[in-house]
C-alpha cells in the first residue's frame, strides 16, 4: 500500500493538451533532471479518491516556463487524459535527496505551507504563505507563530536546510533583518 507520507505533493494536472493523451502539468519542481537519469519506470503518482495511482511517464516536455507536458503510459485520447484533469501530482521522495531538492527540482513556489526557521537560532518563526516573483528579488510573505505578517527574501545561497517529511525550510536570515 502507498501512504502519502513517502510522497511530496508536486502539483497538479491540468487540461488535456491535444488528441494524443498528453496532459498539461503545473509542477512545483523541475523532472528534467530525474527524467534523463530515468529508466523506463519512471513513476508519478496521481491521487484519486484521496488514493495515490502510480501513472508511468512516457514523455515529458515543457511548455513555456512553468507547465510541462506529460504523456502517461494508458492514456491515449483526449478525453482519458480530460478525466486526469485538477489531479494532484506526488512524487516518491526517494527521488528526491534533501541537498538535491534545493539545488536542482524545488521551485520556490514549493515551499508555500512549509514551517519556516531560522537556521541560526533554530527557532520556528512561522509559516510560508505566499512566495512573491514579481521581481528580482523573491520574497516569502510569513505567518509568524504571533500571528504578524513577516516579509524576508529568499535565495538558493539562503537555504541552510530543508527536511521534506516535516515540511520544515531552514533559513539564514541576515543578521538586523527582524530589526526593522
């Protein structure tokens, strides 16, 4: 039996794209880099009535900056791949190794509903609920534990830590930033 907590939640499927089964996905890490070290059972996991259905990936494309298109071994018509569409996309953690997730799949986007720390302290400080990219610095929007709204910028060079089974982000928070 698969149990959701040897999975992170990836994203979710989108309409069909085309007459041959392809989906549209919105993805919150990068399967470019799994996909070409991937043998031919390659597995994403699909939920449905709140079970998780492993769906062989036979194609994988990207389409603009932040939807990849998927083919599932199965689904060959517009209409079965239709009836995938709003399916929440999970990937097995073993996948995924915690120095790898940050560097190579994790789009920021990801760490949405993550319980946010500083790394120096260790300290919770609250939890991410929005990440801003609107411009060329990335924000995260924080919930702090007092329930005040915290704005502090993250980068790749920020990120001390990540442990994906508590959804815990571990951040280097620059030193007179909770000052202001």
């Amino acid at each position: 039996m698969l149990h959701k907590e040897d999975f992170e939640h990836i994203g979710t499927l989108g309409r069909a794209h085309g007459t041959q089964g392809e989906v549209s996905a919105k993805l919150s890490v990068d399967l470019s880099g799994l996909w070409e070290g991937a043998d031919s059972s390659f597995f994403l996991m699909l939920e449905e009535q709140g079970l998780l259905i492993p769906y062989r990936v036979l194609k994988r494309r990207t389409k603009g900056d932040d939807i990849d298109l998927i083919s599932f071994s199965g689904v060959t018509t517009k209409d079965e791949a239709e009836a995938l569409t709003g399916r929440s996309v999970w990937l097995d953690r073993d996948y995924l190794s915690e120095e790898e997730a940050v560097e190579d799949f994790f789009d920021f986007q990801h760490y949405v509903d993550f319980d946010l720390y500083d790394a120096a302290t260790q300290s919770l400080i609250g939890q991410i609920v929005a990440i801003d990219e609107s411009t060329i610095n990335t924000l995260l929007q924080v919930e702090t534990t007092a329930g005040d709204e915290l704005i502090l910028p993250i980068s790749e060079e920020l990120i001390d830590h990540l442990e994906l089974d508590g959804h815990r982000l571990y951040l280097q928070i620059p030193s007179g930033l909770f000052d202001l």
